[in-house]
C-alpha cells in the first residue's frame, strides 16, 4: 500500500517529537552517575538519592559505599611499577625505520619483468620482477 505524501510528514512530525524528548531526557540527566557527582557527595558526606526509571523509584547510595564504587577505578588508572625502557626502546626503532621507509618511498627503483617460458607442463608460463636490491635496509 503506498504512503502518501501527508502521511509520510505526519509521521517525520511524530519522530522529531520522540527525538525532541529523548534529547530533554539526556540533557537533564536524572539518575545519572558522574564523575562529578560522585566526587561531590564522597567530599560532602551526603547519601546520594538517584532516580530509577519511570515510576519514582529511587537509588540511595552512602558516601562509604560510593568510595567502594571509586577505588578500583582509581586504582586501575595508575598503574605502578611499568617499565618504560621497552617502551622507549620501541620508539626508537620506529623512528629509525620510518626514516629508513621515507628514503626509500622517495627513490625510484628500476625493474624489468621477464616471461619464460617453460618445456615442463607443470609452469607453462613464468613471470619473474628483478629488481635493484636496497643497500640499506638491514633488518636483523
């Protein structure tokens, strides 16, 4: 059954209302737990009371188990003990082939294909490259 015109814009009509809504929603954030927020009322003492869903239900949380709640994160995003010198290691060599692909992408190398041809059935036809070996890529 085709759609006409007008029902196609009273249904865009209705779809940018639900989007319309769904954006309020977001922006004012009830029942959202924040970075902020959970900072403010561990520094305040306060119990945090966060809406939960749709019918008035509420979450209470004390500031002692908000700390619980922050540790492991906190914990998790410093690590300690980690050895850089790998690491520096690896950057190093980066560097040095980086600047080793950059000389070699900006010379032009000659290259002569050749066909050969074969008596044996088993490769009839044989393409080979040869080319002009690059001196300065050692990769050992």
């Amino acid at each position: 059954m085709p759609t006409t015109q007008k029902e196609f814009k009273d249904f865009e009509r209705q779809y940018a209302a639900i989007r319309a809504a769904n954006r309020d929603a977001r922006r004012e954030g009830v029942g959202l737990l924040t970075p902020k927020l959970l900072k403010e009322h561990i520094d305040s003492g306060k119990d945090l009371v966060l809406a939960d869903g749709h019918k008035g239900l509420t979450v209470s949380d004390t500031p002692a188990e908000l700390k619980q709640f922050v540790e492991p994160q906190r914990k998790a995003s410093h690590p300690v003990g980690v050895d850089t010198s790998k690491i520096e290691e690896l950057l190093g060599q980066r560097e040095r082939l980086l600047k080793l692909w950059r000389r070699r992408k900006s010379r032009t190398r000659p290259a002569a294909m050749f066909r050969r041809v074969h008596s044996s059935s088993l490769i009839p036809n044989l393409l080979s490259w040869r080319t002009i070996p690059f001196e300065g890529l050692n990769l050992s």
